[in-house]
C-alpha cells in the first residue's frame, strides 16, 4: 500500500487508497472462491477415486455414490452424513463415512497446497517490485497530472 501511495498525487491519495482497498477485497473474494472451488473439487475427486477401488460397498452402491457426489458435492460432516444414512445397512454406512472423512482431508490438504502455491507466486512476483520509491515527495507534488 505505501508503494501504490507513494505513487500518487498528494491530492489523489484518498482515491488511490479507496481503489487500493477495492482490489484487496476482489483479490479477498476471488481467492476465497477459488479455495473453496478447489476445496470442493479436492473432495469431489477424493471421494469418487476412493469408491472406485472400494471392495466393501456393492456396484449399484458403488454407481449411486458417484452420481451423488458428482452431481451434488458437499463438505457434509459424519452427524450430517450420518442423519442422511439412517436405514443403510451398519457396514455401508460406516464404510461411506469413512470415505468421507478420508475425503474432507484430502480436499482440505488440497485447498491448503493451493493456497501456498498462490502465496508463493504472490511472494515471487514481489522481486519484480521497484526496491526504492520512484518520484520524491517533492517531485510528486510539483508533477502536473491531467483528469
């Protein structure tokens, strides 16, 4: 923000600062999305590999579960999971809340790589950042500027 600052016109400053601000919050928004986007794929694909070479849970189980999650991906946690399996056989619903749980991790461990990556690039592309301040405060105040 200082740097974006320095930049401008004194009598811009309040304008620099308020577009400042609103990119932030875009960038805040956009990563929020794009983590839970990846967060939602991670479990998705988790938990779609993981029924595939599952060797408890029957075909037509097996055809059910990834249409659902295909269709219909949520971060749901074991009480939810459970309310929703009430009546499923014992060894069914306990091997799809394993899955479950199997997958959440996965999908979060996924969301937290993807944050990293993208903190590593932020921390990158600050190499290519000025390392001093370019105008002087005494050149930017006697700098003409046109509207």
């Amino acid at each position: 923000m200082n740097l974006v600052l320095s930049q401008a016109p004194s009598e811009r400053t309040g304008e620099t600062a308020a577009l400042m601000n609103t990119s932030q919050n875009l960038g805040m928004s956009l990563g929020t999305a794009l983590m839970g986007s990846i967060l939602l794929a991670g479990l998705a694909s988790g938990a779609i590999a993981l029924i595939d070479e599952n060797k408890v849970l029957p075909e037509p189980v097996k055809d059910n579960l990834t249409v659902a999650v295909e269709e219909n991906v949520r971060f749901l946690s074991n009480e939810e999971l459970e309310n929703i399996l009430k009546g499923t056989p014992s060894d069914i619903s306990q091997e799809i809340l394993r899955i479950n749980e199997i997958a959440r991790i996965d999908g979060i461990k996924k969301s937290l790589w993807g944050m990293v990556l993208i903190s590593l690039l932020g921390i990158l592309a600050t190499f290519f950042l000025p390392p001093e301040i370019l105008i002087s405060p005494q050149q930017k105040d006697k700098k003409e500027y046109v509207n």
